[in-house]
C-alpha cells in the first residue's frame, strides 16, 4: 500500500529530475530522499528512475506511477473539502418526496433557488398522495416531504412553510362564476367534487370543515384524484370544488375560480421529516425554505 508522502516525494523527484533540488523542495537530505526512493521502488517492484551523474530519467513504470501519482494527489488535496461540503448539504442527494397540489405553490421557486444555491446536489423527485408520503417518509425511502395538512404527522418532525387561502373552483356556466366572492353557503345545494378521504390528503377535511362553518354539510357526488382530473371534471359541469389558491395555475378553459368570503378557509403546506433522519442536503434543504432545523 502506497503512503501519500511516498507519492508526493516521488512526484517532486520527477518533475526536478535531479536529487538535489528535489530534496531542497522537500526540505530533507539527499541521501534520505535517496533511500525513501529505494523503499517505493520495492513496493512498487520495478526501477522507477535511471540514475546518472547529471540527471534522473523515468523509466516505463516511473512514467506510470507519475500519471496516476498525480490524479491520486489531486483526489487526496480535494477530498478533505469534499467532505466538508458534504457536511453542509453542498453535495450528495436530496430525496424530495411531495403532495401533487405543492407543485402549484413555492415548490417550483424553491427548487430553481435551491439548484442554483446547491448545483452538486442531486435532485430525486417523487409526486404521492398525502398518505403514502408519510408511509414513504417513514420507511426511509425520502430524506424530507412537503405535504398539506393541519399539523405534522404523529411520531415525525416538521415546521409550516407556507400557507394560502382557499377558493372556489366553479364550471364557467355556474349562476355564482360572475361574482367577485363567493361565501360557501352559497354553494349548499351544488354537487361537489373531493378529494378521496382514504388518500390521507388534507383537502376532504378541509372541504367539510369548511362547510361546516357555514352551516351545511357538502353533497360529495364524486371523489377524484389528483387535482388536475378533479379540475377537469370542474370545467365538466359535473360539480364544484374547494381548492387552494395557487390551483388557479391550472388555466382551464370551462372553469372560474373565485375567492370565498370566509376568514378562516386557508391550506397549509408543511415540511415533515423523520426526527432521527435528516441527511445534510436536506437540512440544507430546510433552512432555504425558512425552515429552522434544531
């Protein structure tokens, strides 16, 4: 087994090609520079130099061990800062696991700032429902999660990260597309699309909480997932829905979105991780979402 100093004498010797500079640059005697070249020539099993009275030349296995004996230095030099740059979260994989709807917030932005802050970071993305996120989350299989809810699931750490209000999501032919807000009494008598209540999202809760604070309870006709297949139905004339803000991205062309005059009806997105496993890039993850990670 080569020793880094072993290499890096002999790099010198090569690269002065005389014994007396070389040693001047190493700061040691000649005659030790000499036998520390005896010593690797025997570990190594061939004659690396052809000595003369004038000069040192390499020969074929000399001019081998200089190649690689300056890529093996390289690698030497950079890996202690590697190391800590993988200890901030400059460097290794992020696991990102996240609800479809986060796609239509911050999450964009955040990932576009967070590349540019992090370019060595490796992104793995992965779209699930609420339910299998936490399942996922907890197996492993995901270093850090966004997901709406109302609180972070039992036995894991989080923080809220960002939070919107909610609107209706109306066919365009409905009698309520032309006002400026609606209040969700309004709607009691309309049929209404939800999320299924089994996929762990949040958004079913929230629809009947919120029609609960207005007196009513929903008349769900239809639960459909993911949200664009629900919007789709919305633009359909199959009923209407209650969705968050930032899903008026999806432009279709039969539906209106309308604020609802009801303080209160907001959606909230959360980062959620396992308390014993947060890997460095997504710590780094964490805290440029604003998220203060004890």
């Amino acid at each position: 087994m080569l020793e880094t100093r072993e290499i890096r004498r002999f790099v010198v010797l090569a690269e002065e090609c005389h014994f007396g500079r070389a040693a001047a640059r190493l700061g040691m005697g000649q005659p030790q520079l000499s036998r520390a070249l005896q010593r690797l020539e025997r570990t190594v099993g061939a004659r690396l130099v052809a000595r003369s009275s004038r000069e040192v030349a390499l020969t074929e296995a000399g001019r081998s061990l200089l190649e690689d004996g300056r890529r093996l230095l390289a690698i030497a030099e950079a890996a202690p800062l590697a190391a800590r740059r993988a200890a901030l979260g400059e460097r290794g994989t992020l696991a990102l696991g996240f609800s479809g709807s986060c796609a239509y917030a911050f999450l964009p932005a955040a990932l576009e700032g967070f590349r540019r802050a992090r370019p060595e970071v490796e992104l793995s993305l992965k779209e699930m429902a609420a339910a299998r996120l936490v399942e996922a989350l907890r197996e492993g299989r995901f270093d850090i999660c966004l997901m709406r809810g109302a609180q972070v699931p039992r036995g894991l750490a989080g923080a809220l990260v960002f939070e919107e209000p909610m609107v209706a999501a109306l066919p365009r032919s409905h009698r309520l597309a032309g006002q400026p807000r609606i209040a969700p009494r309004q709607l009691a008598a309309d049929p209404f699309l939800a999320f299924p209540a089994r996929d762990g999202t949040d958004f079913h809760r929230q629809l009947t909480e919120i029609c609960a604070a207005a007196g009513f309870a929903p008349r769900i006709t239809q639960e459909v997932s993911p949200m664009h297949a629900l919007i789709g139905l919305v633009g359909a004339g199959v009923g209407v829905a209650i969705v968050p803000a930032s899903v008026r991205k999806l432009r279709f062309d039969g539906v209106a979105y309308r604020p609802l005059a009801q303080a209160g009806a907001r959606s909230q997105v959360w980062a959620v991780w396992r308390p014993d496993r947060l890997p460095a890039p997504a710590r780094a993850f964490a805290e440029h979402i604003g998220v203060a990670v004890a």
